[in-house]
C-alpha cells in the first residue's frame, strides 16, 4: 500500500512548528534544575497551560468518549471526576510540599527523604513502570488517530509522533515541554469547543436522544452499577496517577507558591469540561448505531463521519496535539527523575553540566523505549490506564499522610504498598478491575493508617526542608 504522503507531510508540518517552539524556549536553559522545572516562576496563566496540556491526554480525547460508549452518560460524568477530582485535591498538596519540601524538584525528593531506601526503590520501580505505562498510551493514541483520519499506516503513525516529541523534549527539558504546551493547550481547547457543538448542529440533540433511548436505552440510565462502579473506582486510579506522577509535583515545584493551590483547582476544573465535551461524540455513535473498528476510535469517527472532513481534521489537530504534549511532559518528567534522583547514586561527582546531558541523553533512551513499547497494541488506551490504577492507589495515602503526619511509619509504608498491590491485581483478575482498584486503595489506607497509630515513628520535617537543595543553593 502506498503512504499517504501529503498526510504525512501536515503531520509533520505541525511537528516541525512544536520542534522550532521547543528549540526556541531550550534558549534559556542554562543548567540542569531548568531542565527539571525551569525557572520555578510560573504564575497562574501558564501554569494553568502546563497542566492542561499534560493532562488534557490522548486518554482524555479518546478514552473518555471510549468510556462513554461503554457506560453512557455517566460514563461521561464520571472520567470528568476521575481526573478533574484528582488535579483539584493536589492542588492542597502542593500548598503543603511548598512548605515542607521548599527546594524539592522531583517525587523522589519528597519520598526518598520521608521515607527510607526500600520504600524509594519500591516508589521508583513502581512509578518507572507507570509512566512508561502512560507514555505507551499516548504512542496508541498517536497510531490509531493517525490511523483513523488520515490512512497513515498505525507504525509510520507512532514513529512520526514519537520523532517530533522526543526532538522538541530533548532540547531544552521542561522549558521546552512547558512552553510548546501553551500553543498546544489553544489548540487542544478551540477544538474541544468548536468539534461537538458542530456535529450536534447536523445530526441533532433529539434524533440523538431518541436513538439511545431506541437502540442503548441503559446508557441514558444514571443509576447503572456498572457505571457508578466506574465513576467511583475510577477516581481511586485518577487520584492516585495524579498524585504519584512527577509531572505534577514539577509544576507544583515549578509554580509560584502564593498561586499553586488556585492554579491547580482551576486547572481540575477546567480540565473537567473537556472530556464531557468530546465524550459527548460517543452518543451520537450510539444514537445511529456506529460501532468503530477499535473503540478508541469512536471520536475520531464521529467527528468525521457526522462533523464532515473539516471537524475530522481539526479532531486531529486538537488529539495529536494533547498526545504529543503528554508524551513529551511524561518523557521529561521519567528522564529528569531518572537524572536527578538515580544519577547521583550510581555516579559521584556529577557536574552541572554533565547532569545536564545526561538528562538530555534520557530523553532520548525513554523516548525510544515508549516508542517500541507502543508498536504493538497490547491494550486499548483505558483498559491500559485501568490496569495501572492498582498501582497508582496503592501510593495515595502512603503520600497524603507522610505529608501531614510525622508519625507514619516507614515499615507499615512499605508493607501498606506491597499488600495493597498485590491484593489489588489478586481482586483485578478474579472479581475485576475496577474492584481491584478499589481493594488496593483501601488496603493501603488501612494499613499505612493502622501503622502510623499502633507503631508511630517520629520523623524530622528539617530534613525535608534540605532535600533537593543543590550546591548552589547552600547544600551539601
């Protein structure tokens, strides 16, 4: 089969404005902490962007209208909680790591300090694993977007999106990452507002509504168990990616402390209006009985078939643009903890600028590894960010209470996540997979909770407030 070359070719044309965006903001970086969180001076309006644009996903753009297809309208309703309830509660966090942990520049700084060397290592393994996780997502979404609208074959599609964002990362870090977002962000959000007003103006709300009560009348039913389950194991994994992910503490880190908590509560709720938006695509294919190839692509193919080639390019535009700025974030961020927090431990006397190649050279390694692990398509984008979630709830409480209390044991720390963990996935594969979620929350707060008040360990907040400082700022 012939390539579709002048597709590749926008394709491409788009990269190359992110990569000349990313080569222009590398400009000023000029060691490795801006490679980590750039200048820590991010105020509202672009902070706002950096978090939109991380977290306004290729999940959010194709899995929320997946999970609406799947469970109806509260399908829709309980995605927006997933993510939305999750950025808004680390928005009270960060408050609190700004005053604990003032000069912190990664996850690992927080959680190696309060707790000890097993815990760190479990953490960081765990997190490796979560964020390649996620990156893989992103290369399906990549693939199977590519895929759906303009006829580039699923591999030349996750190699051509893996190419620009490792290009545009591998520049200038977070700077880059950050500043590329505040035009993808535009991008991402003109769409979410023009796409679906545009297919409901020619197919109609009541032809709409009458076809899902004629054909799913269970999708327009609030009360579903299926759903609800959804909805409420759904916000266990959302919080848990949220508060585990070290994209979020480097803008936590990154933005100026007086504006973190209401730039962080008004990002989760902008961020909510999103994926209501585009999941609403998925009644239409309900409505008239569409049923895609893959389920990931139902949007794309709502937005084509009913929107017309215009909204289907702009649904393009909007859905690689939020998949490229995720991938790039969850790249930076998995390579600069790995520069930051690892890189000292297997190699002493690490210069500034050494530390700064280093970090451009992981770029590189943890692209790559995204974009092999992306080729073939294991699971679909939300079966994928379910099956993570065991992990990803396991971590709350350990984080939440080690922020707030200096009793909490270490030991019931580390026994919290590996019980949680595995009782999780023992849930996930016999009862199910949001269940699993669910068990592996609640064990962990029982016994990271139990621990703290049987066997209280005391705990120094001084050597908190020394962690992450480098030697530049009075470190040692």
């Amino acid at each position: 089969m012939a390539l579709p070359w002048i597709n590749i070719g926008i394709v491409l044309a788009l990269g190359l404005v992110f990569i000349a965006a990313g080569w222009y903001f590398s400009r000023r970086v000029e060691d490795a902490d801006e490679y980590i969180v750039g200048s820590g001076k991010l105020g509202v309006a672009f902070g706002m962007t950096s978090l939109l644009a991380f977290w306004i996903t290729g999940n959010t753009m194709l899995a929320a209208p997946e999970s609406a297809y799947n469970f109806g309208i509260t399908g829709a309703l309980g995605y927006a909680l997933i993510g939305g309830s999750g950025v808004v509660l680390f928005g009270f966090l960060s408050k609190r790591i700004h005053q604990v942990i003032p000069h912190g520049k990664s996850v690992g700084d927080y959680y190696g300090t309060r707790y000890d060397g097993k815990n760190y290592f479990l953490f960081i393994a765990l997190l490796i694993i979560y964020v390649l996780g996620l990156i893989v997502t992103q290369g399906i979404g990549g693939g199977v977007l590519l895929e759906q609208i303009f006829d580039i074959p699923y591999m030349v599609s996750v190699v051509l999106t893996f190419a620009v964002v490792i290009t545009y990362s591998y520049f200038g870090g977070f700077r880059s990452v950050a500043g590329v977002a505040y035009f993808q962000v535009l991008l991402i959000l003109v769409v979410a507002i023009v796409v679906p007003p545009l297919v409901y103006f020619k197919v109609g709300f009541t032809p709409v509504y009458q076809g899902m009560l004629e054909t799913t009348p269970s999708s327009l039913n609030l009360t579903n168990q299926a759903a609800l389950l959804f909805m409420f194991g759904g916000a266990f994994f959302g919080i848990g990616e949220v508060f585990m992910d070290n994209t979020f503490w480097q803008r936590a880190y990154a933005i100026r402390q007086e504006d973190v908590l209401k730039t962080f509560m008004m990002s989760g709720i902008g961020w909510a209006l999103v994926p209501l938006a585009v999941a609403s695509l998925a009644f239409v294919a309900l409505a008239f009985g569409r049923e895609p190839e893959q389920i990931n692509q139902v949007a794309p193919l709502v937005a084509q078939v009913y929107g017309g080639q215009f909204a289907g390019w702009l649904f393009l535009v909007a859905v690689w643009s939020a998949l490229a700025s995720t991938t790039a974030a969850s790249i930076n961020a998995l390579a600069t903890l790995l520069m930051h927090d690892l890189l000292p431990r297997v190699k002493e006397d690490v210069s500034g600028d050494e530390s700064l190649q280093y970090g451009k050279y992981l770029t590189v390694v943890v692209g790559v590894l995204g974009l092999l692990l992306s080729l073939p398509k294991i699971l679909t984008m939300l079966q994928m960010l379910i099956f993570l979630g065991v992990i990803n709830a396991a971590f709350i409480f350990p984080i939440v209470l080690g922020l707030w209390s200096e009793k909490t044991n270490p030991n019931g720390v580390f026994v919290a996540a590996i019980v949680a963990i595995a009782g999780g996935y023992a849930v996930y594969f016999t009862v199910g997979n949001l269940q699993g979620i669910i068990a592996s929350g609640w064990l962990s707060f029982l016994i990271t909770a139990g621990s703290t008040v049987v066997w209280p360990r005391e705990f120094d907040w001084r050597k908190l407030q020394l962690a992450g400082r480098s030697a530049s700022e009075g470190g040692d």
